[in-house]
C-alpha cells in the first residue's frame, strides 16, 4: 500500500512539474520572474496580509514588468506610474479588459459593470457613466442628498456624548445611505434592521476577501470550492445581498413611472424597454442585478474606508485637522454646511483629502486586467487572454513621484504658494478605459462629510497621537487600517475627555 501512495505521489508530482515546465515554455517570451512551484507557483513569495508589498519588493529584482504565477496560472505586474500608465493609455486597447478573478466571476458570472468586456462591458459602462452623470438633476441633485446625509452623521455622532467609538458604523451608514438614493431613491435609518444586515455583511466580505482565505480561493478555486472555510461566507453573504437587490428591482418594476427616473434602477428598466427588440443589447434583468451589485457595494465600501482612514490620520497629525478647521473657518464658517462650490477654495483641505486617498492605498492592487491580443510590451509578448495586473500601490508608492511615498505628507499636493498641487501619479480610481466610474461621487462625498465633520467637531483620541499605529492592519483586495476609537468634543467646546 506505502508503494502505491508512493507511486502515485511520484506520478503526479511529474505530471505537474511537466506541465509546469510546458506551460514555460509556452510562454517563454514572458518577463522574467521568480522561479514558481507546481500548482502552488508563486505564493511562498507572496505575504497573504500584504501581497502588493511582496510584489513591490520583487519589482526591485526582477523590473518594473514582470511574472507571476498565481497558482497554475502566469499573471503580469507591472509596478511603478511609468509602466502603468504606457500600459492602460498608451496602450489601452491592449490592456482594456477585465481580467478574470475567480470569487467575483463566481458571484457575477461575467454580468454587470465591473467584470464584464467586450460589447456588453462598453455598452454598461457607457449608460452607468451617463445615469450617475444624470442623477439628482431635478429638484434634490446628489449633492443635496450628501449634504444632508452629512447632517444626519453629525447629529448621530453627537450622540455619543464625547465618549471614544468607533466610527465604522455611522460612516458605512452614510456612504451606504448615498449609494441607497443614487440605486434605490432612498436613504435608510441608520438603526433600519435592513441596512444593519446589508452593512454587516458588506463588512464581513471585505474582511474574507482581504484575508488569506480569500487569497487562497482566487488561487485554486476548484480545490477550495470542495473545502469547508471562512471563504465560503464570501458567497453565501453575496447571494443574500443580490436576494435583497432583487426584491427592491420588483418594487421598482412595480412602481416606477415612464420616462421619469428616480435613480438607477429607474433609468435601467426604462432602457430594458427602450431595447426590447434589439437582440444585440445588454439590457438585460441579469446584468440590471449585477450592475446595481456592483455599484452599490463598490460605492459604499470604498469611500467609507477612505473616510475612516481620514479620520484615523487627523488623530495622527492633529496640527493637519487644526490647519482643515481653520480653512473651514474661514471660507465657510458655521452657520451652514459645506458645498462642493467650497472646494476650490479651500486647498489645504482638499490636498489633505487626496493625500489620504494616496495613503490610505484602498484598492492596493487594482483590478485585474487581461489583454485582448498577443501584446508586445517594452520588449516582451504577453500572450492574449494573460492577466496583467497594475499595481495601484507601487503607483501611489512610486518613490520617482512621490517626495516622501512612505509617509502622510499633505505637501506632497501643495505647490510653494500653498495651491493645490495636481499630480499625475495619484490614481486611486486607475487610469485608462477601466477606470473607476463613481470617481466624481466619491470625490464629493469625502469633500462634504469630512470638512461637515471638522467644522462641527475636534476629534481626538485617547492615545497619544505618537502611540497612534497607522500601519495596515492588511493589505489583500483593499487595504484595511487597524481598529480605534476616537472621541467627538463639539467645536464650541474644549473640554478634554479624561484619559483612562
């Protein structure tokens, strides 16, 4: 019995090791790479909590593009603004679509904005950019309905009385709440049992799908699809979100009115029937589900990640949040809330809020993306249908670009005179035909929410701000900061809470 389990064990480490070496030679005109295991490849290199530092680090070696192999399959990363940008512009036909990740196929099956390419990718993107361009442009416009979700934060963290919390909740609720009235035409309560199941299951995903477990998964589907685990609540999670998307797209069918939209799903039914009769279109119930899924969570986790990491940093670098107080002092003062039109005079403020964006680092390693045919790049053939991944990190990282890339320098955004200081290394969104299509909605909800919350309050912490750790917590799909606390004192007040 040893001899056959030995036999068997020897049979298929050669099988591997053969197609490994096959598959080499296939694609041998690759960029170079670290040397990669059968099936597993090359995630011994990689650290499961921080793969875009481990990539980074293997740029230094191996270049600016190089390979990988993600379990058995070769993928292409191209680190630094420089190869980034000649790749997804200067070559954007090539490096346009979306390359495959194996939990978000699973959960959309190639449906919806966000994993979707070709004709049906063009032709959802295009309405979606025009639906959110074309929201609120009647009597509330989406900057009302932010302004006073802003209000409605404030009066929730008043609250609190002073007493340390952790703002994740109430900033979800906010972003989620945006994301309710641009998809749904409404907002929720922030103790609405609904919104509480939505976001903490929204919560939950994020955290899998950051973790190694999630890792794992996007490594070798088909092995841990037959495993029990932390990865299946990924799924199970998803499912019950896309029953709750389903059920507010029958209200919707029930009830809207022609020809006057209230929000996206509005919009997309009245294109659905618009269509009926072109077979060619993508209007379609499955890619209705898929697109709102996508909006919606894309929406809501982003942004609130981004403003908890803001208000992570002011505790840090208390002198940043005092020189953003005194900037809303004097342009906009205290008897009404902050307004988009504020932005541009305000650019301390607005220079801190992109280099939060920079440093925060949300989506670390972008989306992947696939090429559409053999490619030739910088020298290399990267075969049609390879994944390629743009480094968001080592971009907003970039050492060539960045004065002090390691460090939270708001400098790094103003010019000599103290104007905003445009930067063409600062892609948060990405770049090219895949980018981003909710970048001016996010632009404009962590502009209001953050400059509401400082004019209203000091926030503090009952930590030092040197004892502070704003190092990752992990850094998987998104980047996810550390857990804290921090405590709200009104700004007619001064009063210190005590230190425990």
């Amino acid at each position: 019995m040893e001899l056959l389990v030995t036999g068997l064990i020897i049979a298929v480490t050669a099988v591997l090791l053969v197609y490994s070496w096959g598959n080499k030679v296939k694609h041998s005109r690759l960029p170079p790479g670290p040397p990669a295991l059968p099936f597993i490849g090359n995630s011994l290199h990689i650290d499961k909590r921080a793969p875009d530092r481990s990539l980074i680090q293997l740029s230094r070696k191996y270049g600016p593009v190089f390979t990988v192999w993600l379990g058995p399959r070769p993928a292409v990363v191209l680190c630094g603004f420089e190869a980034v940008k000649e790749a997804l512009v200067n070559q954007a036909d090539d490096f346009g679509a979306r390359g495959t990740v194996p939990s978000i196929r699973k959960v959309t099956n190639g449906y919806g904005i966000a994993s979707s390419n070709g004709h049906r990718s063009r032709q959802l993107r295009t309405f979606a950019i025009s639906a959110l361009r074309d929201f609120g442009n009647g009597i509330k416009t989406l900057e009302d309905f932010i302004r006073q979700e802003a209000e409605c934060l404030v009066e929730v963290f008043k609250k609190t009385g002073e007493s340390p919390f952790d703002p994740t909740f109430q900033l979800t609720s906010a972003t989620a709440n945006i994301m309710c009235a641009i998809v749904f035409g409404n907002r929720f309560d922030y103790k609405d049992p609904k919104l509480l199941t939505l976001l903490s299951m929204i919560d939950e995903n994020m955290k899998v799908i950051s973790s190694p477990w999630g890792q794992l998964y996007d490594l070798l589907p088909n092995l841990l699809d037959r495993l029990p685990g932390p990865h299946n609540r990924l799924f199970e999670n998803a499912d019950k979100i896309k029953n709750f998307l389903r059920e507010m797209i029958q209200v919707h069918k029930d009830t809207h009115t022609e020809g006057k939209p209230q929000d996206f799903i509005d919009s997309f039914l009245i294109k659905m029937e618009e269509e009926k009769d072109n077979p060619r279109s993508e209007f379609s119930d499955e890619n209705l589900l898929l697109s709102t899924f996508n909006i919606f969570l894309a929406g809501t986790d982003t942004t609130s990640s981004t403003m908890r990491w803001g208000l992570l940093l002011f505790l840090k670098y208390p002198e940043v949040q005092e020189k953003i107080q005194s900037e809303i002092d004097r342009v906009i003062g205290m008897e009404r809330t902050p307004c988009i039109g504020d932005r541009e005079k305000m650019p301390y403020t607005n220079a801190a809020i992109h280099e939060i964006q920079r440093y925060s680092n949300i989506i670390p390693l972008n989306l992947p993306h696939t090429v559409t045919r053999d490619t030739e790049f910088r020298g290399f053939l990267i075969p049609k249908g390879m994944i390629v991944i743009p480094l968001l990190a080592s971009v907003l990282y970039d050492p060539c670009c960045w004065e002090t890339p390691e460090s939270f320098n708001v400098d790094h955004f103003l010019d000599e005179r103290g104007h905003l200081k445009e930067k063409e290394a600062f892609l948060p969104f990405s770049i090219g035909n895949r980018m981003c299509i909710g970048e001016k909605v996010a632009q404009m909800q962590l502009f209001i929410f953050l400059t509401t919350l400082l004019q209203n309050f000091t926030i503090g912490s009952l930590e030092e701000p040197s004892a502070i750790d704003i190092s990752p917590l992990s850094s998987g799909f998104s980047t996810l900061h550390r857990p804290y606390q921090l405590y709200c004192i009104p700004r007619k007040s001064a009063r210190r809470p005590a230190r425990e």
